[in-house]
C-alpha cells in the first residue's frame, strides 16, 4: 500500500481502491496473507492490548502505521463509529469541526478541520470513504481529496493522506481490528517528530475508541 501514498500518489491509490481487484489485494493484505516483514513492516510497540508496526513510504520520509488490536465491542457499533464522520470527534481529540459533503449507504465525503496546538497551524483535510461488506467483515477504505472543498483561512490543507480499517467480528461483544494509515501533514514539521508521534497517537487513538466502547454500551 505504500506505493499509493506519494505525490501523484492519492489519485493512483483512489482509482486502484475503487476497483475490486484494488480492494481484494488490500483485504489480502490486512488479513496477513504473505509476511509483515517482508512487506516491510517492523514491530515498534507490543502490549497486551495492541501491536504498533511501522513502514517507511515510497519517496516520503514519514512512516505509515499498522496497529493490530481488539475492541470490546461489536462489529456494528465499532464501524458506526469508524464510519459516520459526525462521530470522529469522540475518538479523534485534534478534530475540531466536521462537515458531511455527500452521503450513501457504502460511501461518503466529508470535510474534517484538525485543531493543532501553538504554534502549528490548524490543518484540514476532505476524506471519501468507501465501506466494503463480505463474509469475513468489514473494510473501511478513506483516501485524502485536494479539491472538493474551498480552501480556509488559517489552514493547511492536507492532500496525501488515506486510512484502512479491517474489522473481523469475534464475538458478539468484541472485534478484531487491523487498521494502516499514512498522512503527511505538510508544512514544516521535521519528518523525526511525526514519525515519533505515529507510535504514540495510534495508542492515544485506540484507547479513546475503547472508552467510547465502553461507556455506551
């Protein structure tokens, strides 16, 4: 998946997505099918509750993220919250504002503006989502556009970005997820910082799913 993400990179990763060949290499993938190593993978943080890999990206500096963990929840509620972008706020604590552009039952678009702390400058990025349903679970594919939302004083635009969620169901009260996602949010943030931040935010993340998890059940 790396080979997507670079400049000129989002446009070829969304036409390979939306092609079912493109989705059934990465569910391949997410599934485990051939060896983490050899795909380039590297085992960064191990816990009880979660497993971080890290892969450098083609022709970036910055790494893209795999977590591999278990939520107390199921597959249902856990893609509602992945998937409607009115929720994201629960989960994600840099997301300040969302607005929903388009919406279908497998699909939408939405407009998400991230509040970064003093002195970084806010960020804002659209993201089109496709959900994909088989027998095994759920596949959520979201990947950066640059050019379906006026551009915001005060912000940077993010244009190189794409996440991809697997959910397999385990129970009826919990779920196996592997998600890898990649963003560069530009500007001038050394590449060693965000790297560093990508072992850390991930856990941040999955934690707060966890608690929203667990405290609407």
């Amino acid at each position: 998946m790396g080979k997507y993400h670079a400049a000129g990179g989002v446009s070829l990763f969304v036409g390979a997505w939306r092609c079912g060949a493109g989705v059934g290499l990465a569910v391949a993938v997410l599934l485990g099918c051939g060896s983490l190593a050899a795909e380039g993978w590297q085992l960064r943080r191990e816990s009880a509750e979660i497993k971080i890999y890290t892969r450098q990206s083609q022709g970036s500096a910055l790494n893209a993220v795999r977590i591999e963990t278990r939520l107390p929840g199921p597959i249902d509620r856990v893609a509602d919250l992945l998937i409607d972008p009115a929720k994201r706020s629960l989960w994600d604590d840099m997301c300040a504002t969302v607005e929903v552009l388009s919406r279908s039952q497998l699909s939408n678009t939405a407009y998400f503006h991230y509040a970064m702390p003093w002195p970084v400058a806010d960020r804002d990025v659209v993201l089109a989502t496709d959900i994909r349903r088989d027998e095994d679970g759920l596949t959520i594919n979201s990947v950066a556009l640059s050019s379906d939302y006026p551009p915001q004083p005060g912000r940077v635009r993010v244009s190189e970005a794409w996440y991809l969620w697997r959910l397999t169901p385990v129970s009826a009260t919990a779920t196996d997820v592997v998600a890898e996602m990649y963003m560069d949010p530009a500007g001038p943030i050394p590449a060693w910082l965000l790297n560093r931040l990508a072992l850390s935010q991930p856990a941040k993340t999955i934690e707060r799913l966890r608690v929203v998890l667990q405290t609407d059940r």
